[in-house]
C-alpha cells in the first residue's frame, strides 16, 4: 500500500495532448507561445490513509505476536515456579519461598495482568485500520461493516462501563478498575469546588493535588476485591444475614448439584440458620432437586435413592429442632418428607429418625395422625431393624394401639429369620417381644390395655393377624429366644388379642 500512486490515464492523455500543442506553435513560431507546463511527475506522493492503515495493521500484527511470546515465557515460567523435584518438605517450602519472592521482584504478575490490555489494544487497532481501509476502497461495504465493528466496540465500551453502573455487574477487569477508579475521581470534582474554594486556598497546587489523591484513595477500594467487600457490607446491612446466607446456599447446590456437597456443606450449613432461613432453603434445594421424585404418580413404590435419603435427613433434621411456635413451618416441612417417603421403600436410618421425630411431635395439631400416617404407607428398604426398634419407646408413650400394631408388624416382619442370631440381634428381639407381651397382657408400666385395644383389633384386621403369623415364626426358628414362661405369657397375649377381636364378629381362625 505504500507504492506510488498509478498515473491517471486523462492526466496522461491531456499531458501528451499540451506537448503535441506546444511543439505546433514553436513550428508555426507563434510569439504568444511560452513553455510547456512542467507536470508533476506521475505517482510520486503516498496518501495519507495508505500511511494510516499500514501503521494500524502493523501495529496490531506487532502487538499479537508479542501477546504470544509473552505467553509462551509465562507458561514456562509458571512451570518451573510450580515444579518441585525436592523430596525434603521443609526445604521444598523454602524454595517455594525462595520463588516467591523473586516472582514478586520482577512484577511477573503485572506483566501476566498486561496480557489482555496489549491483546485489546491489537484488536482495536485491527479494527481502525480495516475501517479506514473501507472507506477508500467502497463505501457501501465499509456501512456494512461498520455494522458489526460497531457492536464489538459497543461490547467492549459496555464491559468497561458497566462494573461503574451497577455493583453487581460481573464484567469486573482491570480495565473496568481502571474506569472506576476514573469514574470515581471525576465524581469527587463538584463535592470539592468549595472545599477548593476556602480551605485550598493558601495551599500550593502540589499540596492540593495530594489532598485530592488522599481522598481518592480514601473513596475508592485498591481493587475489586476490596469493592466487593465493601458492597457485601451494604447488602449484609439491608437484610438479614441468615437469608443472605440461605439463598448462598440454594445459589451453591444448583450450581454443583452434587449429593457430597449436600451432605458435606449445605446440611451443616443449614443448622446454623435460623428456622425461617433454613426451611427457605430447604423448600428451595429439595423442590428442585426432587421435583420429578415429589411427583408419586412417576415414583409409587420405588426405592429412595441417596439424593432422596439425604433430602429426608436434612428434612428431619430441621423438623427435630422447632418448637410449637414453627406450626407453618412444621406443616411446610412435614409435607415435603411425605412427599419424599410415602409409597417409597426407605431406608431404615431414615425410618426411624422419622418415626422419633414424628413420636416427639404428636402432640403438636399439625403432626397428630403423622406416625400411623408414615407407618401405614412406607416401606423399609433394608434390614435395620435395631434402629427401628429402638424406636419402641417413642412409640410405647404414643399410646396408639393402631401405630403400635404396625410398629411391631414391621420391626418383627424385617427381623433375620435365619438359622442363627447373632448375640446383639437376639437380644434386640428379646426386647421386642418383651415389649410387646407386657402390653397384651396389660403388665406395661407405659400404656394400659385399655388405652390401645381398639386401634390394635382395627390394625389386625385390616391386615388380617399379619402380626400373629410373623410371632409363630419366631416361635418355630428362634425358640430361645424367649424362656418358657415368656413365651406362656406372649401365648396368653395372642389368646387376648384373639378375643378381643372375635367379639366385633371378625374370625381370624387360629394363626
């Protein structure tokens, strides 16, 4: 682009034309004649624009490839500053040190921050000289064009000015700091026309030029972390903590959607919040993550996964620390576990956190009916009965002779039917069967026969003497068990029980 310029074929034409007069009037020897014009010799300037462009265009090709080679030096740098060949730890961290300290000398990081400043400053320099380079070959195609170069300076105008606009704008870069920190300084300029005015005004101009660099300083953060700090404060001011750090939590687990974060960090988390706080985020993080699981018709009967397990831990968790007072929440919260577990086989870590929290809670409006409710629709998934069965108490003390029934009909039904128990497991069912001859035949210091005849005669025959087959069972596999007496006074149960139900006219036969 720099050659000159190619010589106008009509300034050729006309030049040769006014030779050919000249030459016909000195033949005629015509007195008016004078000299030939003299005509600059063809091509012999360079417009402009042709500098201009290759000044652009060489520049930004310039600045590239020293962004590459830049690049290139810092990663085998930051090679060697990470590499560590030294099996001593102790002088492995001196050498780290050692490192350190000389990347810290030679402004390594400042020259890493410069990467994207000269990549920039390549780009917008490509973009003048191609522009500029239209306009002197077709106009129409520099319009169209200017279309699109336009929006990439938009953008790039936009990301620069935004982070000033709104503090929570993520386009935050050094050169956004950089407008900021301008943006700032010039909005200092009305507030100190009268301080300048007064209190400057026997200062020399270097003494004022510090006084508004102090305040400068002053006003703006170092840098955006700083700034971050500082609108984090604001926010924390203008709302409550707890909710702050509830929505940080939902934020969080949408973003991993990982089961050992949730059980690791959202779970924890939740227990230093306050019950409005926690059960805001509960209802959030496990109606998205179980919104296909909540809907029963899609998961009738199916076995709760791990995701479900820890949703219903965490449920049961805050459940277990509200007071009479949280009724709205207690409802909210006890929903959403129904909504996780009934129709579903559950684990028995879950099913008996479950049924004690629910057994503690009965007397609260909201949760009446919540043990037989959870008893009557969900299934165990595994076998562990012991913790379910150190649930009897809870249960004992709810004096629901329907909830009771079910109770044993599911700790006994999952009991090890197997040849041989183990001594832990055969003391587990010695209790439970203890337990249960105590209230049948009306020796319970916890509840009276009275109090739960009704619920257990209804329970039995709605499963028709479920219970009662799974006691001869036992009987039959694991006799010692019992001793002979026990096992008297459990029979003479069964004959009460037996009793008690054929009197509303129901026959059960005998089991």
């Amino acid at each position: 682009m720099l050659q000159p310029t190619a010589p106008d074929p009509s300034l050729q034409l006309l030049a040769q034309l006014s030779s050919q007069l000249v030459d016909i009037s000195r033949a005629l020897g015509s007195p008016s004649t004078t000299a030939s014009p003299t005509m600059p010799p063809n091509g012999s300037g360079i417009p402009w624009t042709a500098i201009f462009i290759n000044i652009t265009f060489f520049s930004s090709l310039i600045l590239s490839l020293s962004v590459a080679i830049k690049g290139i030096l810092l990663k085998q740098w930051l090679a060697h500053n990470r590499s560590s060949h030294d099996s001593d730890p102790r002088r492995r961290a001196r050498i780290w040190y050692l490192r350190q300290k000389g990347w810290k000398q030679f402004h390594v990081n400042e020259m890493l921050a410069d990467l994207p400043y000269i990549m920039e400053e390549s780009v917008v320099l490509f973009l003048i000289g191609l522009t500029t380079l239209l306009w002197t070959l077709d106009t129409w195609t520099a319009l169209c064009c200017m279309i699109f170069i336009v929006q990439i300076f938009a953008m790039i105008a936009w990301t620069l000015l935004a982070p000033s606009m709104d503090r929570l704008c993520p386009f935050k870069s050094p050169q956004s700091w950089m407008v900021y920190n301008i943006a700032a300084y010039l909005s200092l300029i009305p507030r100190d026309v009268n301080y300048f005015k007064f209190e400057l005004r026997k200062m020399s101009l270097i003494d004022r030029m510090n006084r508004v660099l102090l305040g400068l300083q002053n006003f703006t953060p170092p840098q955006w972390h700083h700034y971050e700090v500082r609108v984090l404060r604001d926010t924390l001011a203008e709302r409550r903590t707890t909710d702050y750090d509830a929505d940080l939590l939902i934020a969080a687990d949408a973003s991993l959607t990982d089961n050992t974060f949730l059980d690791d960090v959202v779970r924890p988390c939740l227990h230093g919040l306050d019950s409005d706080s926690a059960v805001h985020a509960f209802v959030a993080i496990a109606g998205r993550r179980a919104e296909s699981t909540l809907n029963k018709s899609l998961w009738k009967h199916a076995a709760m996964n791990e995701e479900m397990s820890l949703l219903a831990h965490i449920g049961i968790d805050l459940l277990s620390r509200m007071s009479k007072t949280d009724a709205g929440q207690i409802e909210v919260v006890h929903g959403l576990l129904q909504g996780l577990v009934d129709g579903r086989q559950v684990p028995s870590d879950v099913f008996a956190r479950a049924l004690e929290v629910y057994s503690d809670m009965s007397q609260l409006e909201s949760m009446r009916g919540a043990v037989r409710h959870l008893l009557e629709n969900t299934d165990v998934k595994d076998t562990g009965y012991s913790e379910i069965a150190g649930c009897m108490p809870k249960v004992l003390a709810l004096k629901d002779g329907f909830a009771l029934y079910l109770y044993y009909t599911i700790v006994l039904g999952y009991m090890p039917l197997g040849d041989n128990l183990s001594q832990p497991e055969s003391h587990t069912v010695h209790t439970l069967l203890a337990g249960l001859t105590s209230v049948l035949t009306d020796r319970c210091a916890e509840v009276r026969w009275s109090e739960v005849e009704s619920g257990m005669r209804e329970a039995m025959a709605k499963d028709s003497g479920k219970l009662l087959s799974t006691l001869d069972v036992i009987k039959r596999r694991h006799p010692d068990v019992l001793d002979a007496s026990q096992w008297e006074h459990l029979e003479e149960g069964r004959v009460h029980l037996l009793e008690s139900q054929s009197s509303t006219g129901v026959l059960l036969g005998k089991c």
